[in-house]
C-alpha cells in the first residue's frame, strides 16, 4: 500500500464496509429516530421530552436483556457506563441536602436519558458498526439542520417571521448556540466520514457539509465556531492518515466555505429587523445558489474519488506534499503571531475581552462574530464559584444553581444554568460529582488513543471533543439532543476500542441490566405521568383554560408531590377563574412544599392582602432581591387580594 493520499485497496474498502451485526439495524435506526424526535422536542430540553425518551431506552435495555443478551462491551464500555452511572446516583443522591429538591429529582430524569442513551448505544453496536452509527448521527443532524436552514431561506412557507427578534437561527432545537454545536458534531463526523465509506456516502458526507456550514453560520455562535476549530485541530492531530484527511479536506471545504461567504452577503437574512419582504427576496435568492453549490460538491467529490484511485504518489512526492502543507502551516501561525501577538498576547487579550461586557453593536449580526466577550458569563461563573464557597463539600444539590443565582446576583439577567458544564458541576455536585463527570468524559478519550485512530473514529473524536469544550462555555447539558449526541460520539470511540468479539452476557449482567431496566422505566414512567400533566396544565394556564388548567395542575401533584410547582399552577388557575381564597390556599401549600421556592411566595403575595400580602413579599424579595415583579408588589402591597 502507498502512503496516505492514496485510496485504500478495493479488499480493504469492502471489509471496511459495516456488518452490523444482529442489533446494529435497530441501532441505526434508533439513533436517527431518538435524536430527530429530541432535537424537534426543542432540543430536549423540556421534562416531558425526558420522560418518554428515557422510557423508550429503558425498554430498549430490557429487551435486550430478555431476547438478546450478546454484546460486545469491554472494559472500557463498562467503565463509561459505570462512570455515567455513578454520576446518575450522585445526582440522587443530591436531593437530600438540595436546595432545590424538586429540580434535583428533575435532574435525575434528565441524567438518566443520558445513561439509557449511552447504555443502549453500546450493548446494540457492534464494532464494525461504527461507520454506520456514525452515519446515523451525521443523518439526524443533518435533517434537523436542513430544517433549521428552510425556515431561514423560506421564511415565507417554514414558520413565523419575527423581524424584531434576536434573528439568530435556532431551529427546532430552540436556542443558537445548542444548534451551532450540533452542527460542529455533524461537520466534523462527515469530514469523517468523506474518507472511509462507499461512494454513496461518502458523496452525502460532504453534500452534507453545504447544509451544515451555512446553518452554523445563521446561528451566529461564536463558540460553535470556536468549537470547531478545537475538534478540527484534534481530529487532524489524531488521525492515523493526516495527509489523505488534509487531501480530503481541501477538496470538500471550499465549496461550503463559498456558501458561508455567500450567505454572510444577504442583508435580509442577516440583520435584525429586516423587511419580510426582504428575507423572503434575499432566502429565496440564497436557496438557488445553495442547490447550486451543492450539485458542485456532489461534482468536486466525484473528481476527488476519481483522482484518488488513479493518482498514487511515491513516498518521495508524499514526503513534498506534506513538506509544503507543514510550511503553510507554519507561515500562516507565524503571521497570526506577528500581526496579533504571540500565544501569551493572545490569552491576554482573549480573556480581557471575554469579561468585557457585549460591544455596542448595529443590526448586521456579522459583527457579532468579531467580537469576544462572554456576554456576561464571567458574572455567572463568579457565582458558581461563590456557591462552591458556601457549599465546598457536596455542592448545593443538583440543579440547585437558579437559586443561588436569583439571591446573589448583581445584575437582574435571569439565567438558570451557569453556561459552563463543569463548574456548575462543581457548585451543584462537589468535588465528588466533578470528579465523576471528568473521568466519564475521559474515557472515551483513553479508548481513541486504543484504536487504529482511523478518519471515521477521527472525526467522532474530534466531534466528541468539539462537545466536551463547548459544554464548557455553555449549558449543552440541558438540551438533551445535544449531549446525547455528544455522548453517542464518545461511545463510538468506545466501540471502535474493543478487543473482544460478540459473546453472550453472563446471568449476572442480564440480572443487573433487567433490574436497572425495571428501575428505569419506574421512574421515566412516573415522569411521563406527572411532567406531561404539568405541561399540560401550564399550556391551559398561558391560554386562559382555567378549568382545564386546574385539573391537570391536581394531576400533576399526584405523581409530584415533593414539587410546589403543580400548586403554584393549581392557584393561578384559580386565580384566574376568580377564586382567590382558594388561590391562597393553594399558594400556601406550594410554600410548605417548598420554602424556598420565590416564584410560590410571589404569587401568594398576589392573592394575599393585608399582614400576609407583606409578608410574602418580603420573603418573595429575601430569596429574589432583584426581580422586578417583586419590586412591583413591594411597591403597592396594598393590592391584590
């Protein structure tokens, strides 16, 4: 075989070709359908999108224990599902000292998508599956960015038009960022993916890469981009044939590289504010310049492929070629450096500009993505870290963060999560809880460096690691769509690392896996009871159902009891069914569920008069001294009643 830039032998390209083995279809499949139906669920974000995921994986884990019950797991499966599984029972077991009981239970439902999620991924794949299952991921994200792109080229037929929004692509996802990252993943799994499978794929792979770019582009996320540099660079460091990827990449990048510059041109599409009748113009025109691009992907592909099989250059020519892109390399670096100062001046100035506040910028979003502050990020980690101050053993219980915030805060932003992964971690969980989520996610770090690092595994790396970072800056963690997807490409490098072959599982391991099984699905079915019936009863809630609201609302209690939240629903129903007496009561229930809880004290305060209107308030202030409802009802506490 010659070197790197040359196509594998016609033997080696088919028995690269994937056997899935007796799971792997239900495998594939699976991955398309789960992580299509999250990412349409608003990226998962939601509980009631837990609930019936984890409940679909959980029979999935059962099933397979009863019928099948061969697998393939190593060590190093057992080891990530072990991790995962501990950081699970921690996060339960966080909810005896919790702040915030009821979110951390929340929590628990949330994890354990995740650990079915991995769970089922890898006792159905198999090894030579990889490429598939990576196919299968780079599929479902694909379709969720193709859609995520119509409604921005056809804002006229792919829903509402708000010209005053923040005019930041979010998809069906629902936030920018979550759907930037998510294309980082499908980016760097097709880069991939061009190399290693047959010609019908790896022809998708990269007409793939005409939908995923521009759609990261619309989202005007700066870490995404970040991300993808960072996964770029260890995809490219890691793969075991660098000049065939680089080959490989200078033939499939230019062309989506030309859509993102295109793209950035149409003024309708990339300023707040726009004229509908200018999006639509301006979508319309880019839509036929994009099919057009992509049909000459599709041609530059087929070129590539014909040029690989019949261009195989001695290791001479090799050793130039790769002599002449290292020198490229180097002059480019040292420019950067010369123009912007070196690696220190850049750290320096990065972080100076990261705890900056957002410039002043006009409508044209292009600029944004010139500018580096955190957009108030270091604000919410300064919290984080006081929180681990006050709570530096066990953390402050899982999902507990919101709490602190609202009570320490400077400023009145209203966030939930700390936008970093791993010091919220530590502020929730403790040094146990950080511990755990660290060496889970380094273990499928230890299984890349274990593989043949060939481009499929590569790209998952570098997809696994473009998630890793981003989770960092961001709150990935809550949209389950995206770190399921960033974990199912951790599990392939995982997968790709065995050493054993398909064997049928000892009665102690189906015993275990049927009782977690049985577990699982306990605790996402009580989910699906209660959070359904919730969001039920919130929806009626928001449109004036007041009836409708109140009955959901007594449902949810029953599979919720240890949450204020049904009774803080329950009383505004009957509150806006002209019932206060029974508002109060209710309002009064969700405070002793839940002391702590600001939104049940406000609103006890809304139907309250007199002594116990003031007294609310004030407690409502103590545990929220910067919302500016609270401020309106210290302000007139003699209304309401």
């Amino acid at each position: 075989m010659s070197g790197d830039v040359s196509l594998p032998q016609e033997a080696e390209r088919s028995a690269l070709l994937p056997r899935l083995g007796p799971g792997g279809p239900y495998a594939v499949l699976g991955t398309i359908v789960l992580l299509v139906l999250l990412a349409g669920a608003q990226g998962g974000y939601f509980p009631p999108s837990w609930s019936w995921s984890a409940l679909a994986l959980a029979w999935v884990i059962g099933l397979w224990a009863v019928l099948g019950s061969r697998h393939e797991l190593g060590w190093l499966d057992f080891a990530l599902l072990g991790a995962l599984s501990a950081l699970l029972l921690w996060i339960g077991v966080s909810t005896v000292w919790s702040s915030d009981p009821a979110q951390s239970l929340l929590e628990v439902q949330r994890a354990l998508v995740y650990v079915s999620g991995v769970g089922a991924f890898l006792l159905l794949g198999r090894r030579q599956a990889v490429p598939a299952l990576a196919g299968a991921i780079t599929t479902a994200i694909s379709l969720e960015a193709l859609y995520a792109l119509g409604t921005r080229l056809f804002p006229d037929r792919l829903g509402a038009y708000d010209p005053i929004a923040v005019y930041r692509l979010s998809g069906s996802i629902g936030y920018w960022n979550g759907l930037g990252i998510f294309c980082v993943l499908g980016i760097l799994l097709s880069v991939g993916l061009v190399l290693h499978l047959r010609r019908s794929v790896r022809l998708g792979a990269a007409a793939a890469l005409v939908i995923l770019f521009p759609t990261l582009y619309f989202t005007f996320s700066r870490g995404a981009w970040v991300a993808l540099g960072i996964g770029a660079a260890v995809l490219f460091l890691g793969a075991r044939h660098r000049l065939r990827m680089v080959t490989a990449a200078l033939f499939v990048l230019p062309v989506p590289a030309v859509a993102v510059i295109v793209s950035s041109r149409a003024e309708g599409l990339t300023h707040e504010g726009s004229l509908r009748a200018t999006a639509v113009e301006s979508g319309h025109r880019l839509a036929l310049v994009l099919l057009l691009l992509f049909g000459l992907q599709v041609i530059l592909m087929l070129g590539f492929l014909v040029v690989e099989r019949r261009i195989r250059p001695g290791r001479t020519l090799e050793r130039l070629y790769g002599a002449a892109l290292l020198a490229t390399l180097v002059l480019v670096t040292s420019f950067v450096f010369v123009r912007f100062g070196g690696p220190p001046t850049l750290v320096s100035k990065g972080y100076t500009a990261f705890k900056a506040p957002p410039p002043s910028v006009g409508p044209d979003l292009n600029e944004r993505l010139l500018n580096f502050s955190g957009n108030g990020r270091a604000d919410l980690w300064k919290v984080a870290w006081e929180d681990v101050r006050v709570h530096p053993l066990v953390g402050s219980g899982a999902g507990s963060y919101e709490r602190f915030w609202v009570r320490e805060r400077a400023t009145a932003l209203k966030v939930r999560d700390a936008h970093g992964l791993y010091v919220e971690t530590l502020a929730e969980l403790g040094p146990l809880g950080l511990g755990l989520l660290l060496v889970a996610v380094a273990i499928p770090f230890v299984a890349f460096w274990r593989t043949s690092r060939g481009p499929v595994v590569a790209g998952a790396s570098g997809a696994y690691a473009a998630f890793v970072a981003h989770a960092g800056v961001d709150w990935d963690w809550e949209l389950s769509a995206v770190t399921l997807a960033g974990l199912l490409c951790g599990a392939l490098l995982v997968m790709a690392a065995r050493r054993r072959g398909e064997r049928e599982a000892s009665p102690l391991v189906r015993g275990i896996t049927i009782a977690g099984a049985v577990v699982a699905s306990a605790v996402a079915f009580a989910g699906v009871l209660g959070n359904s019936a919730l969001a039920s009863a919130e929806d009626a809630v928001a449109d004036g159902r007041w009836e409708r609201a109140a009955v959901d609302a007594a449902r949810a209690e029953r599979f919720m009891p240890w949450s204020s939240r049904p009774w803080v629903v329950l009383g505004e129903a009957q509150l806006g069914a002209g019932d206060p007496r029974s508002a109060r009561a209710s309002f009064a229930k969700a405070v002793t569920v839940d002391d702590a809880d600001w939104r049940a004290w406000s609103q006890l305060a809304v139907a309250s008069n007199g002594p116990a209107k003031a007294r609310a308030i004030r407690r409502a202030r103590a545990l929220n001294p910067l919302e500016p409802s609270v401020r309106e009802l210290q302000a007139a506490p003699q209304e309401g009643g």
